[in-house]
C-alpha cells in the first residue's frame, strides 16, 4: 500500500459507531441528515463536534443526553443534547430513520411533568 493510501484510509470516516447507552451498532449514514450524530433507537449522542457539524473536533467526548425537541420554522424537528460531561448544549437534526415514540415522547415530557403542580392551573 502506498503512503497516498494509507493517508487517505487514515483520513476516511468509519461506517458505523457503538452508542454509548444502549450499545447498538449504528450507521453512520442517515436518512435526511449528512452527519448523523445520535443513535437512532435511544437518541443518545456522544459529544463529537466542537464548532460546526461534523468537525468532530471536541476533546470532551461524553455522552450526550436528548433533553428536549425543538421545531424549526420549515417544520422540521431538531433534537436537543446536553453533554454529561461538560454540560454543553447541542441541537441536532432529527433523521428519518430515528425512533418516533422517544421523539414524541421528549416532545410532551413538559406537558406530562410540568416543572409546577398542576392544581395551580385551577387558580388562575
């Protein structure tokens, strides 16, 4: 092998990636997204990028939590991580492929544990 070779096998990205929380074997291509970042059957990330997606440029490398879904004005769902290691804040397109309950789920986790009892809805 040449040493252009071995620069460029070094240089390539890996197929897949283990989830750090539930252990499956995930691929790195997803539908509707160029860097899938998170897996897509618990939705735990590991905290990769530093600067934009993609770069895989942070030294932390935590696990990342999905904490919260947010939607964009076209419509579309970004999911939110927080780092358990450092406590950074990440958002994160959802992809195509990603489960649908733990999506939904996250999205009405306010609605179901609001951060106030829910008696004090009748008061007002």
């Amino acid at each position: 092998m040449s040493s252009a070779d071995h620069r460029r096998r070094a240089h390539q990205r890996p197929e897949s990636f283990r989830c750090l929380e539930c252990r499956l074997d995930v691929s790195v291509h997803a539908p509707g997204t160029a860097h899938r970042n998170h897996c897509p059957s618990c939705l735990t990330s590991r905290h990769v990028d530093q600067h934009r997606p993609g770069d895989r440029a942070s030294p932390c490398r935590s696990r990342m939590e999905p904490i919260a879904v947010s939607v964009r004005g076209d419509g579309e769902w970004v999911l939110v991580h927080r780092c358990t290691g450092c406590g950074a804040l990440s958002a994160n397109r959802t992809a195509g492929d990603d489960n649908p309950l733990l999506l939904v789920r996250i999205a009405v986790r306010p609605l179901a544990q609001p951060p106030f009892p829910l008696e004090l809805l009748g008061q007002i």
